[in-house]
C-alpha cells in the first residue's frame, strides 16, 4: 500500500514537472514568435513612414502647382472685367454726351416750335379777317349780279341744274357706250378664247331625258298577265311603285310614265324581272319591286362613285356620294342633271387651270353645284336652299357652299372659282339641244320679256324675236333722245338679268328713228 503510494506520488511528481518543462519551452518559443513580428512589424512601420513622406512631398509640389495655375487664372479673368467695365464706361460717357447733345437739339426745336406756333396764330387771324372781306365782298357781288342779270340765286341754281342734269345724261350715255366698247375690245376675245377652249376640251354628249319608259315585251301575250286577273297584277304593280303602266296597241310594248325617274327606272327593273321570270301574281310583283328597290339603292352608290372617280375628287361623305348618284335620275329641261353637273365641273376645271385657280376644288363645286335637285322633290324648297344646307351638313368646303347657294344669283359669289362655275353652268344649259322647255314655259317667258321692255317710259312697242334670244325694243323719238336710248338699253338689260332665269344670252335691241311724211296733192 505504502509503495504504491509512493509510485503515484513520484508519477504526480514526474507530471508537474514535464508540465513546467513544456510550458517553459513553449513560452521560449512564443518569445522567439513575437520578437520575429515585432521586428516585421518596425520594418513595416519605417517603409510606410518614408512612403508617406514621400507622398506628402509630391502632394505638397502638385498643390502649389495648382495654386499658381489657379492664381494665374483668377487674375486674367480679373483683367478681362477690369477691360470690360473700361469700356462700359467709355461707352457710357459716350452716351451721356450724345443725350446732351439731344437735349440742346430738343430745346432749339421746341423754342422754334414755340415761334412757329405764335406765327401761325397770327396769320389765322389774318386769315379770318380776310375771310370776313371777302364774305362782305362776295355777298356785294352776288347782289350786283343778281341786279344786273335780273336772277334771283334760286333762278340761277335752277337754270344750272337743268344745264348740268343734260350734260350728264349725255355724258352717262357716252360713259356707258364707251365702257362698253372698252369692256368688249379687252374682255371679249380672251372670254370667248377661253369659254370655247374650255368646251371644246370638255365636250360631252347631249341626252335629252322624258318622263316615260318603254319596256319590250316578248310578246303580246304578255301583256294580259302583266293585267292579270281583273288587273289585280297591274294594280299592284302600280301601288308598289307609284308608276302609270300604259298597255295599249302599241305592239310588244308597254309604257311607264311618272315624273320621278327613280320610281320609274324601279318599276322598269321590277317589270323586267317579272317578265324574265314568267311568274307574275301580287305576292311575286312585291318580292321583285323589294329586289328593283335595293337593286337601285346599289346602282345609285355605284353611279355617284363613279362621277367622283371620273373627275378625280376624293374625301367625300359616303352618304353625299348617294345623294350625287341620285342625280342621274333627275332631269331639268329635259337634260340629265348629273351629266349637266360633270360637264360644269369640266368646264370649271378647264377655266381654273387658265386662271390658275385650285384645279381639284373647281371639279368639286362645279360637280356640288345642283347637288340639291336630288332632294328637291322630298324635301321643301329651292335646290339652292337644299343644296346649301346639304354642303353645311357633310362640311364641305365654303368654296363650295358659297358656289352653290350663288350659282343663280341668290348671292354674292365669295371667291373666282363661284363665279367660275356660274359661266361653266350657263354654257352647259345653253349648248343646243341640251334643254328643252315646255310651251308653257317658253310662252310665259317670252311674255315677261315683252312685258319688261315695255314697262319703261317712252318705249312703243317691244317684240321678242329668235326664240326669246333677243327683244327688240321701239322707242318714241319725240321723248327720247339717242343718249336716252342707250341708257333704256341699259336698263332694261339690267332688269332682264335681276327677273328672269334663261339659258345662254338675251340679247336687247333699242331703236330710235324719226320719219317725216308729207303727201303731194
């Protein structure tokens, strides 16, 4: 037990002091560690001392260097201002001179303004003074005339007036003759140069439209099924189109007549259908009129787009193109108002391009300018009214809208291209054979024009002569004289243009002349 002891004591013993030996080394070899860092370290420390004062030195240099550029620059720019402010002030200096220079200017002028004035006050004076003289001396003479003419003022003024109300009506008469003359020897060779070029570059054909249609029929049979059953089939058709269906002894033929083309031109396609069909009884004759109706809806686009395509005019109201087709169903004096509305705006074109006018707008007043008879019959009012109110709706251009309310006079045309298209509109209606108007309306016209030429003092008699182109007028000679005469000449043409309407040119003829008769016994 005591040994064992023992050996743990001496093992105990022998651990404590292989502990010391090993702490005692260690320690030895941290010593060697941290002296080799420190040294490290100090090496580390001195390179960085003398980087630093090394770079210290160089940022010592660059900053001067700096500060000397600097200090160069502030002090040319302080010279340049030092320059500038020099020359403000000489300038200044030169300014207040040339002020007081002004100011002795202004004041020398206004000294003899001041003269001037005082001047003039005193020669008005004198001048109202002379006034008063010769006001006295004027009313002495007028009373020294006065007693020596035996004329009173009155009398006098009187007798001048008449004097000068004669020579003025010679002297208007002369005027007119020679305005005239002179109108017609510098306008008359290039209007006429450039009407006609302008139609003969636009020529067109001349239809002549009437208010009946002829519809060929395969045979005669054909006609009692048009009639059918106690003409309950013509009945119909007549009721569903509106049109007169004529069945006489005209062979394989039947008549349409009704003052609307439209409502003709639909009974006409109903009819053809029907009679290609063979099938005719009531409930067949509303399905192909239905048909005729949507049929011609599509013909009318077809027709106004092709007008607008002919002439080249684009950006129009697809609604306005419609009502444009309708006019080729619409007839005025016979003649087919689309074809008479494409040749105006043709013509239109033509003259434009001569006058340098805007092409591409003439073509479209020209083409707009009935554009109101497609409705003339639905709607109340003139087809200028219509038209006019038409062109405001879709927005046309005012060119146009001023053209298409003063084409007829209504109002005053706006701009060249109106009146323009009032020429082109006049030529168009008066080519022969373009219009045809009825007896009625050719008698009543040539009654007006009788009835205007005659309403004038000291004319005779007036006849109308070469179908209403002309209207010779017989003046008195005993109460007109030869200046009188051409004035009633002017005249008289003058009330023709306000009252009547007419194609082409009215021509007015005044004769004055005196016969002495005697007899031989």
């Amino acid at each position: 037990m005591t040994a064992t002891l023992l050996s743990i004591i001496l093992a105990a013993i022998a651990l404590v002091i292989g502990l010391i030996i090993g702490y005692v080394a260690r320690k030895q070899v941290h010593e060697n560690k941290l002296n080799q860092a420190t040294g490290t370290a100090d090496g580390i420390i001195e390179t960085a001392k003398k980087e630093a004062a090394s770079l210290k030195k160089e940022a010592l240099i660059e900053a001067k260097e700096k500060g000397n550029q600097y200090r160069s620059q502030v002090e040319d720019e302080l010279n340049q201002r030092r320059s500038e402010v020099s020359k403000s002030e000489h300038r200044l200096e030169t300014r207040e001179e040339t002020l007081d220079r002004r100011d002795d200017t202004l004041d020398r002028k206004e000294q003899s303004l001041t003269d001037r004035d005082a001047a003039l006050a005193q020669r008005e004076e004198n001048i109202k003074t002379q006034e008063e003289k010769l006001e006295h001396s004027a009313a002495d003479a007028q009373a020294e005339l006065e007693r020596v003419a035996g004329l009173t003022q009155d009398d006098a003024k009187n007798e001048i007036l008449d004097e000068t109300r004669d020579q003025l009506t010679h002297e208007r008469a002369v005027m007119i003759r020679d305005s005239q003359a002179e109108a017609k020897e510098h306008a008359d060779k290039t209007a006429k140069q450039l009407v006609a070029d302008a139609i003969q570059r636009s020529a067109a054909d001349v239809v002549a439209e009437t208010t009946v249609t002829v519809v060929n029929l395969p045979s005669d049979d054909m006609k009692g099924r048009i009639i059918g059953r106690e003409g309950r089939n013509i009945r119909s058709l007549e009721t569903l189109t509106g049109i007169d269906i004529i069945i006489d002894d005209t062979p394989e033929a039947v008549v349409l007549s009704g003052f609307d083309p439209i409502r003709r031109e639909i009974a006409r396609m109903a009819l053809e259908t029907l009679i290609q069909d063979g099938r005719i009884h009531p409930a067949r004759i509303e399905e192909a009129v239905d048909k005729a109706r949507k049929e011609m809806d599509d013909q009318i686009r077809e027709i106004g787009e092709k007008a607008i395509f002919e002439l080249g005019i684009h950006n129009m109201s697809p609604d306005l193109i419609k009502i444009l087709g309708r006019l080729h169903f619409r007839t005025s004096y016979g003649q087919n108002v689309l074809d008479h509305s494409i040749q105006v705006a043709k013509l239109t074109a033509v003259m434009a391009a001569e006058l340098g006018e805007d092409i591409t707008m003439a073509k479209r007043a020209g083409l707009m300018h009935d554009i109101g008879k497609a409705l003339d019959h639905e709607v109340d009012g003139s087809h200028v009214e219509i038209g006019t109110e038409l062109a405001r709706k879709y927005h046309e251009p005012k060119v146009v809208i001023n053209t298409i309310a003063s084409h007829h006079g209504d109002v005053e045309p706006e701009s060249i291209i109106a009146v323009l298209v009032a020429a082109a509109d006049a030529v168009s209606a008066a080519r022969p054979g373009a219009r045809s108007e009825s007896l009625e309306n050719y008698l009543h016209r040539l009654e007006k024009l009788e009835s205007i030429a005659n309403g004038f003092k000291g004319v005779d008699h007036s006849y109308a002569i070469q179908a209403g182109r002309e209207i010779r007028v017989i003046v008195k000679p005993d109460q007109l004289s030869d200046d009188q005469a051409v004035i009633v000449a002017h005249d008289i043409k003058s009330q023709i243009e306000r009252e009547l309407e007419y194609p082409g040119h009215i021509k007015v003829t005044v004769i004055r002349e005196t016969r002495t008769v005697e007899y031989a016994k």
